[in-house]
C-alpha cells in the first residue's frame, strides 16, 4: 500500500472533528515554505538532553514513590 493510498484510507475513517483537525494541518503544512529544513534528530545534541531528562525523571518517580506508597498503606481517602 503506498503513502498516498494510507493516508487516503485513515482520512475516510475519520469524524467531522477529526477531519476538521487534520484540513487545518494539512493547510499549515502548504503555507510552509518548501525551503524550510526538516528537523534534525541528531543524537549528539538530542542524546545528552535525553540522558539529563531521564535522570531527572527517574529521581523525580523515586521521591514521589515513598508518597505514593505512603497513600496506598493509608487506604482511600474519604472525600
């Protein structure tokens, strides 16, 4: 199946609101100069970032972790 025939068969799967989504990106993506440069996912510059945000996550998880079973052991809280 080419591109063209998968795009064409999800577009007709869609509902008036989604279709009116993607007429608006599809509209965005014409008004785009052809010159403009794809973005580039080099993983020298995005490898570092990835590896100080998942540090970061992974500390953030661990402090949330002792609340999180902290709540579970008190049981549901009435509201």
């Amino acid at each position: 199946m080419t591109a063209r025939e998968i795009v064409i068969h999800e577009v007709e799967s869609l509902d008036e609101g989604e279709l009116e989504y993607v007429a608006r990106l599809v509209h965005s993506l014409r008004l785009r100069p052809s010159e403009a440069p794809l973005p580039s996912f080099d993983p020298a510059v995005y490898g570092p970032l990835y590896r100080e945000f998942a540090a970061e996550d992974s500390r953030l998880a661990e402090e949330g972790l002792a609340d999180y079973a902290g709540a579970l052991a008190t049981g549901p809280v009435a509201r």
